[in-house]
C-alpha cells in the first residue's frame, strides 16, 4: 500500500503527503503547557506533554507523548454539605469537613462515621 514499505523507508514529506491524500491531516500542537487526564479518584499529569492531533475524514485524535505523574484528586467539599453534616451530628464544621474528606464527600458515610464516633 505505502511505496518504499519493507525497503529503504518514506520520506517524512511523503508520508505526509500520502496522509493528505487519504484524507488523514496531522498537527502538532504548539505552546502546551500541561495536559490532565481526570478519573473518580487520581489525576494523571503531564508537564512535559507533546500533543499531536490527527483529523481522518472528520474524526479528531489526540496523542499525548510525555513523562507521566499520578496524583489524587482533591475533594472539593461545599460548604453546604458540611452544614448539613454539623446539623444531623452535632460536630464542629472542621470534624464535618475532615469525616467528609475521608469519606470522599459521601454525606451518609460522614454522618454514620461522626454518629458513631
């Protein structure tokens, strides 16, 4: 399919330009400064991201190329929740707040761990 496959190899010029041909367009990306990937409960960080994006007929990718780090992810816990907290248990808002961040902002795990205690 590609001519030079298998031998001497493909110019980068006309790899692109074959690309172009199929309808395949690649960019890098210029300037990044750090690329996060969210989950439930950890971030995945890249402060030395490449990224490259592909547009094949209409359908974007994106390839991030860097050094990998893992962090978990901060709970942000609403002041509203910690109120609701202090009014079913009775506690001082900092023992609401830190059963909420050991819950991981599970309002009935903070309140079953606060009555209990």
């Amino acid at each position: 399919m590609f001519p030079g496959i298998g031998g001497k190899g493909v110019s980068p010029k006309k790899m692109k330009q074959m690309m172009k041909q199929m309808g395949i367009n690649i960019e890098e990306i210029e300037g990044v400064e750090e690329v996060i990937i969210r989950t439930g409960d950890r971030e995945i960080f890249f402060s030395d991201a490449s990224v490259t994006v592909m547009d094949a007929q209409g359908n974007r990718s994106y390839q991030v190329v860097g050094t990998a780090q893992e962090r978990p992810r901060e709970v942000l816990i609403p002041d509203s929740d910690v109120e609701l907290v202090v009014a079913q248990t009775g506690c001082r808002p900092e023992e609401a707040r830190a059963a909420l961040q050991e819950s991981g902002g599970d309002l009935a795990e903070a309140i079953v761990k606060l009555g209990s205690g």
